[in-house]
C-alpha cells in the first residue's frame, strides 16, 4: 500500500498574499526550500504526492479563471521540473460559507485514497491552516503544519521545508523480509 502526502498550496508551497488570490506573477513566492526540499522528497522517499487546495471563488468576476491557471501552470511546471510530479492536483472554488463536502476539511474529492489501497495512517497532510490539519483528521492521517507553534493537534510543526524533508525522511519505515533457505 502507498503513502500518500497531501500538500496544500498558499501559504505550503507558495507564500499567501494579502488579498489570498495568486492571480498574478507579481504576488508569487515560493517558500523558502520548498522546491528543493519537495525534489528530494519525491526522489528519495516513497510517497505519493497530491495537491489539495482551496480556491475561495475560483471562476467568479472576483478571482477569474484566466488570471488563476497561468501562474499555477508555472507552480507545477517549476516544480515538475525539479522531479516533483503530482500524481494528482485536487482544487475546489467554492466558499467557506457554502460548507461543500469537496472543500478541505472535507474529504468528497479524495475518496480515491479513502477506499484505495493507500497507507493514510502513515500518509501525512501538509499545509498552513486548521483546516489542513483536520482534514488530516478526517483522513485518519498525520499532519505537518507550516507555521507557529499554535497548531499542537499537528503531529509535527515548522516554518522549514529542510525540516520536513528531515522528518518525513526519519518516520520509521517497515520491511518486511521472506527468506527461502535450505539450509538447516
């Protein structure tokens, strides 16, 4: 079965702007060693990696889609460039007030990895909001939270990339071993 790591856009991998909407070149930033840290770990550890964000208003007047899709085009090329392919990109535009089973605490558009065959118990939601924390929660999954020490339902914090490619890289890992001997 596959770990999965669950990684939240605005303000994980990016910086989030005042307003909260990357809709131009202008307000994007990545975090610092998010893109180097994110390329080790999708070359050296053994997870799956699926962006999940929330997109408050996506397709309305106020956050048009034509000012969205060419900087988050960028965001995932860079990063693909770098050997960080997401196997899956998860965006929902609705609002906080409509309380839509797809928005992130909820769970509606990652049934794929509820009722796969995928590790959530050691799989990991990474992000910087209480949200992202509950929805791994409601994942049965841990948590990274990038931010202040608040956060202590997380089951890691930090407001360094290098610090989580560290820590996702010590989490114990299982082998299992079969020997087919002969010998007495």
């Amino acid at each position: 079965t596959k770990k999965v790591l669950f990684i939240d856009r605005d303000g994980t991998i990016i910086r989030e702007p005042e307003d909260f909407q990357i809709d131009s070149f202008e307000k994007l930033e990545f975090l610092p060693n998010s893109i180097s840290s994110l390329s080790k770990i999708a070359r050296e550890l053994n997870y799956e990696l699926v962006m999940v964000s929330n997109q408050d208003g996506l397709g309305t007047d106020s956050f048009a889609e034509d000012t969205f899709w060419p900087v988050h085009n960028f965001i995932i090329n860079t990063l693909k460039n770098e050997g960080v392919n997401f196997a899956e990109i998860f965006i929902d535009p609705s609002f906080e007030h409509e309380n839509k089973p797809t928005r992130k605490p909820g769970t509606a558009m990652l049934s794929k990895y509820i009722y796969g065959k995928y590790d959530l118990e050691n799989s990991f939601v990474i992000g910087d909001r209480k949200t992202d924390i509950k929805l791994a929660e409601n994942l049965g999954s841990k948590s990274i939270f990038i931010g202040e020490e608040e956060n202590t339902l997380a089951t890691f914090v930090t407001q360094d990339w290098n610090e989580i490619y560290q820590y996702l890289k010590s989490v114990p890992r299982i082998g299992k071993v079969k020997r087919e001997t002969l010998e007495t």
